[in-house]
C-alpha cells in the first residue's frame, strides 16, 4: 500500500507544478496532489499545461472531477501514461461550477453512479484509485457515511481521503471550510470499523503538531491552506513523520528556488507563475515582508536575486531568527523598488 501518512490537499490555483515543486524542497516524502482537474479538459486541453510535472515530485496524485464513468476513465489512464502515481476522483467540491457540472459533492447525492464511476476507473488503470469525500451532503449521518465507503471499497478503492465536514451546497467553498462542524472524531470511527481500508483524515489540521496525534487513529492526515500560507509548517515534516535525516532552512529553499525559476524562465515560463508561490516563503521571519514586497514589486528573476541578497545580509545562513524589526522600511529603502514587472 502507498504512503499516505501526510499529504497536500489539492487546492485550485495553488497547488500547480511550481507549488509542489517548492513543498517537494521542504519535504522529500510528503504527498502531492493536483488542483482538481475536470476529465474533459484531461481529454480535451493541452496535456502538457495541464499534467507536466517535475519528475521530483513523486509521490505524486492527478486529482480528476467528472461525472462520466467513460470519460472519467479514459482521464485516470490517461494520468497513468503520465506517470501519475495515484489517480483520486473528487466528491467533496461544493462549488456553484462543480455543482452546474453535476461533480464534486453532489456526486454523493447518487452513489450508484458513484460506483459505476469508480469500478470504471479502477478497471481501467493499474495505479491506485483514490476518493477524497465529505461527510455527508446537507448535514451528515454516520450510518450513510459507512455506508457509502463500504460501497465504494466493492469497486476496489482502498483509500478514502475524508475531509471532516458535511458539505452544504447552498454554501461558497470558503463557508463549507468553516460553517459545518469538524468531526475528526468519525474519521477515526471509520477506520475501527474498517481496518483493511486506508483513512486520510483532511480539515482543520494546521500544524505538524495537530497532525501527530491523528497518526495514531487513520492512516494519514492531509493539510491543505495551512501549507499555502507558510510552507514551512512541513519543515520537521520528514523528521517526524518519516524518520529522515532531513530539516530544510527557508533560505536554502528560496535558493533551490532560484535555480529552477532560471530553468523555467529559459522554458518561457512567466517568472509570476513561479515568484506567486514564494510570497510566504518568508512569513513571520525577520525580512519576511521585505521578501514580500521585494517580489510583488519586482515580478522577476532579478527581483527574486535582489530579495536573496537583502535576505542573506538580513537574517544569515539559516534565516529562522525571530525578526527583531518586522516592518523592515529601513532595507525596502535601500533596495530601492523600481524593478520592472515582468511576467505578469
């Protein structure tokens, strides 16, 4: 079975190939996935924008929406000739967009199509067929909840990712992460009563520390913005969680990370598309709004070089020192803030 201890929850317009490649530097083990991708822009859009990835990121899962158990498994093989190592179907995105689709976590509201879904992607592909699911649909019974995974387990799925929240559709995505109540508590339930399964338990978690715990009770726990917002937080990830003699410094990322937005540039790549994912390389760390501005402002490869420059000279080598002076106007002054905007 593969390791599913701690992982990234895919999340849209963040969890693209350069954010994973920057978690990837922090964390030789954790579990990658992509931002939800609908199966008939799979079968249909530019593979290589859509499914590229930097052979680094392994373990790494293409994560599809659909509604069509054809198209849904012609996407999954399509993933597989990728060189994806899991293929996991969304039924938790309670969206107006997934919703008008009819995928996502309205799909729970049909678990025979469900099914039919995922016994024809499992057919298809002989990588490992994931589900990432809510609670329930407009409240939540835990009866139902059992029920539908001892279902979908018929079909060959072996590992359910639960976010802990019923999903409410009348609801933005952003009030469905907040509104309905967490209950990590049935998440544990699910994998005393089904042992021979592999629970990931996803919400609310939003540090390594909250995350240890759950280890003892599921399989695995999967973060999600908590990671966007400072990236660090997985810095004792493969310490703790894999036993790895590994404990990355932000500056030493940030470095790695100049190396590959230079490859990328000589690609055509627009440096934003990879400076966006680094804005909070630096949260809470002595320069870290610097850094921030440094990059906004700038958009560049140059810009990027500046920040590395200011931040060496500011924090050091290791750049984990509380930060004596958080607003840093003194270092914005010098560097002067007339970079040009290229590849917005």
């Amino acid at each position: 079975m593969s390791d599913h201890r701690l992982s990234v929850a895919p999340m849209v317009d963040r969890t693209d190939r350069h954010f994973r490649y920057l978690v990837r530097q922090i964390s030789r083990r954790v579990r990658l996935y992509t931002e939800m991708t609908v199966d008939q822009a799979v079968l249909r859009g530019k593979a290589e924008r859509l499914l590229a990835f930097h052979p680094a990121e392994h373990p790494i899962a293409l994560q599809l929406a659909g509604s069509d158990p054809q198209s849904l498994a012609k996407a999954a093989q399509i993933g597989q000739a990728w060189g994806y190592d899991e293929v996991n179907l969304n039924l938790g995105c309670p969206s107006e967009k997934a919703q008008e689709g009819g995928f996502g976590a309205c799909l729970l509201l049909d678990p025979l199509r469900v099914a039919e879904i995922l016994r024809a992607m499992v057919e298809a592909v002989a990588i490992p067929v994931t589900v990432k699911l809510r609670l329930g649909v407009e409240g939540e019974r835990y009866p139902l909840l059992a029920r539908w995974v001892e279902r979908y387990a018929e079909t060959g799925v072996r590992v359910f990712i639960v976010h802990a929240r019923s999903a409410l559709l009348g609801l933005s995505p952003r009030k469905n992460r907040q509104v309905p109540p967490l209950r990590h508590d049935w998440v544990h339930r699910l994998k005393e009563d089904f042992p021979h399964l592999t629970f990931v338990l996803n919400g609310g978690v939003r540090t390594l520390e909250e995350a240890l715990p759950h280890l003892g009770k599921v399989d695995g726990v999967m973060m999600g913005r908590a990671v966007y917002e400072d990236p660090f937080v997985l810095q004792e990830a493969d310490r703790k969680v894999y036993g790895l003699d590994h404990r990355p410094s932000r500056l030493g990322v940030a470095q790695g990370m100049r190396a590959y937005l230079a490859e990328e540039v000589e690609k055509g790549t627009p440096p934003w598309a990879v400076l966006r994912h680094l804005l909070n390389l630096f949260r809470g760390q002595p320069g870290g709004r610097l850094w921030r501005r440094l990059l906004s402002e700038g958009r560049s490869l140059e810009a990027l070089d500046q920040a590395l420059r200011l931040l060496q000279e500011k924090i050091g080598q290791e750049g984990e020192q509380e930060n004596p002076n958080p607003k840093g106007n003194a270092a914005v002054k010098r560097a002067g803030l007339g970079l040009s905007r290229h590849g917005i």
